[in-house]
C-alpha cells in the first residue's frame, strides 16, 4: 500500500515554533488535501490546492506536482493547534496519509 | 447553511447484524463521499455519490454497500457486521465531488460491534 508518506508521525512544539509536516505520494492526483481533526472526531479541510502555494492566516501548503510532495507549515504555532493532520492526495479517490499528531505545549 | 449532518452519531451493533448510517449533505452539495476511519488503518475511502450514481468505490468488500437519493441524502449499509467493523464513519459532501472540489465533513457515526 503505502501510496502516501506523511512526516513525522508525531511532533511536540513549544508554543511559538514554526512547524512544518511532509507529504509524499506516489499516486497520479488531480488535488491535494490537507485535513485536521481535532480529539472528539471532527474533521476540517484545512487546504485543497493543485499546485504552488496557499496561506490562510498561520497556516500555509505548498505542493511540487513534479517531485509528488507537499508541506503544510504553521508559524508561530499555538496550543489551539494541537491536532491531527493529514494529507489526502485525490485523483479518481482520496488517498490518506497516516497523520501527523501535533501538541503544542504553552 | 447548515453543515453535514450523520446520523445516529453513535451505534452499538452484535456481529451478524446488519446497520445503516445516514448523511445529508449541505444545500447544493451533489457529490456525497463515505469514509472509514479505524487506529488500525486510519482513514480509508469507501466510496463517491453524485447525483444518485455511485462514481467511485474503495477497495471494501461487497458487505458495504451505499445509495444516493434524489434530494443527495446518503445512506450506507454494512450487512454481516464484523468485529473489524467498528470504526467511525465519516461522510462529506461537495459540490462536483472529484478531488479538486473542498469537501465539507461531517460529525461522524461511530459504530462499535460487539
């Protein structure tokens, strides 16, 4: 299987710290995803891009179609941003990443 | 707009019994996708509806099975249930569906079979 990498699995950050999670894939996508969920189940679509780069406040993705691999970046990190998150990269289905456990500690 | 909708949210089951969860996707959403989540094997795709047509399918035995009605509702149904069954199951809804559309989650139905 193993169609999405996704580092590291689990990350512990002092508050204020620029965090960064990898994603690589193998499978041909029209779309990358990258989800958060939150303890209690909920998931969020965080970004969808197909290629270069998007910011939404802290948060920023970018993704390389070419080398099949996307970041997702958070600056000065919080602990309201203790969560899951994980890529989905979408061609006919979605695939997903194993996630990537973030704590962020005041 | 109201957001996505599951129901029950949560759902005890014994092997050998069959369930059916519900999504109701938001307005104008066409495009309904089921999801499997366990700790086991994360999250898995199930399969896509748009436009009561079944457009996609994961690699899940022929025990899961769904529908898409007119007014988008979804609905899935797991018959034989297993103890492998258990997870939590997440529907979300989009416009076009595809991967290139957001998606939108919902809460979640979590299934423990016993």
């Amino acid at each position: 299987k193993n169609e999405v990498e996704q580092s590291p699995q689990n990350l512990t950050a002092q508050e204020g710290e620029f965090i960064t999670i990898n994603c690589s894939y193998s499978v041909g996508i029209s779309a990358l995803h990258w989800l958060q969920q939150h303890p209690g189940g909920g998931i969020v679509s965080l970004f969808m891009l197909s290629s270069g780069k998007k910011k939404h406040g802290r948060l920023i993705a970018t993704i390389n179609i070419q080398e099949k691999h996307s970041s997702l970046h958070i600056t000065a990190s919080h602990p309201r941003d203790s969560a899951v998150y994980i890529c989905a990269p979408t061609g006919n289905q979605f695939y997903f990443g194993t996630g990537t456990s973030l704590t962020v500690i005041p | 707009k109201a957001g996505v909708t599951q129901t029950p949210r949560y759902l005890i089951k014994t092997r050998g019994q069959q369930v059916t969860l519900s999504c109701s996707p938001i307005s104008g959403h066409r495009s309904v996708s089921w999801y499997q989540q366990t700790p086991g094997q994360g999250l898995q795709f199930l399969f896509e509806y748009f436009s009561e047509t079944q457009r996609n399918k994961g690699n899940f035995p022929g025990r899961f099975s769904g529908r898409q009605f007119s007014n988008s509702r979804s609905e899935m149904n797991v018959s034989t249930l297993e103890l492998g069954d258990s997870a939590l199951y997440l529907c979300a809804s989009s416009f076009r569906g595809r991967g290139d559309y957001e998606q939108y989650f919902g809460p979640g139905t979590r299934l423990t079979v016993t």
